[in-house]
C-alpha cells in the first residue's frame, strides 16, 4: 500500500538524479502568485514561496520598498496616491 502523499497530487514529483540513476521525491507545491488588491494583477517583486521559507527572508525581500508595496501594483498605487494628494 502506498502512502497517501504518493498518489494524490498535493506533493509535485520531482525526478532526482542519484547515483543509482534517477528516482521521484515528493515537494509541497508553492503557493499562488501575490495578486493585486486593486485589479487583480500579478504583484512584481513579491516572492512565491511557502510561509516557513517567507519567515526566515530579511522583510526587503519578502515586497517592494514603497507605499503600498506587497498589496498594490505599481499602476494602482500611483492612482491612489495621485487621488490622496488631489483631496
């Protein structure tokens, strides 16, 4: 009997070359790309990793250093701090 991490599809397959030849080890699947707040785009600059590896990154490299980094894109933050500053 197999264990269930084997045949269901939560872990990706990885084909690893041993010296043996190659054989398959199973990795947790990464999480979904950071989406805008704003329009619903892909965020630059935010990394797509699983929370553990997230924790131990340095904060610069976890989004961008501006207002709004990490939550909007740059098109939507320019819109909203344009209308912040129009008020």
């Amino acid at each position: 009997m197999l264990p269930n991490k084997t045949k269901s599809r939560t872990y990706r397959r990885v084909k690893v070359k041993i010296s043996k030849g190659v054989t398959t080890h199973y990795k947790k699947r990464k999480p979904a790309k950071a989406k805008c707040a704003g329009c619903g785009k892909q965020l630059a600059g935010v990394p797509r990793e699983r929370p553990i590896k997230m924790q131990n990154m340095p904060k610069t490299a976890k989004r961008p250093e501006r207002p709004y980094g990490g939550f909007l894109c740059t098109v939507c933050s320019r819109k909203k701090i344009v209308a912040e500053v129009r008020k």
